[in-house]
C-alpha cells in the first residue's frame, strides 16, 4: 500500500487518504483514494502507481477507467486505488460510503522530499 500511496504523493494527488477495510470485506484489504487536478493530472497518477506497482511485483489484476481520466480504479487485490478527478470523487463520496472504516491520513515518510 505504502508504493502506491508514495506514487500518488510524487504526482502531487491531492487528498489522499486510505481506508483499511480488513473485516469489512472480502474483496480487499484496502482502499487508497487520491484526487488529480486534471483527467491527464489523473491518468498521469494511475500510471505511476501501476509502474511502481509492477517494479514491486505487484501488477494489476484489474485497471478500469484509464483512457476517460475522470476516474481510474486500480486493483492489486490486496489494494484498490481510486484516482479521481475532484467532481468525480464528490460524486462517489467513497470515504462516505465506507465510513466505517478506519481512515490512514497519507503524510511522506520524513526521508522522502516532497
């Protein structure tokens, strides 16, 4: 998780948060959600975080929404990453909809520049 939370980071997503929802579902561990300024500003977000990904050894089982730059999800099955324009995430309000899961404020590890 903390690969593609550092990607995020050093495409300057904004509000980026993960949600920990061991025990409230099956379909994965956790949520990382992130905002892009721009549908290219999102996209350019979404390919960091499957490039770091894949360095890892983690490539993605599933990647929807890429080309619209509106919204991507990126499922590493053990992580979903949603990357949203701002409207877009209004419009899904996923911490919301989630809001019984622990929230992890993303902040840089302090050797990391920002």
């Amino acid at each position: 998780m903390r690969t593609a939370l550092d990607a995020a980071d050093d495409r300057k997503a904004r509000d980026i948060v993960a949600l920990d929802l061991r025990g409230l579902s099956n379909a994965t561990d956790y949520f990382v959600v992130a905002s892009g300024t721009s549908e290219a500003h999102v996209r350019g977000i979404a390919d960091l975080v499957v490039e770091r990904m894949e360095a890892l050894g983690s490539p993605a089982h599933h990647v929807e929404g890429l080309t619209g730059g509106r919204w991507a999800l990126l499922d590493f099955v053990d992580v979903v990453v949603h990357i949203f324009h701002p409207e877009a995430r209004a419009f899904y309000q996923l911490e919301r909809l989630w809001g019984d899961a622990p929230e992890i404020r993303y902040s840089p590890a302090p050797e990391r520049k920002v």
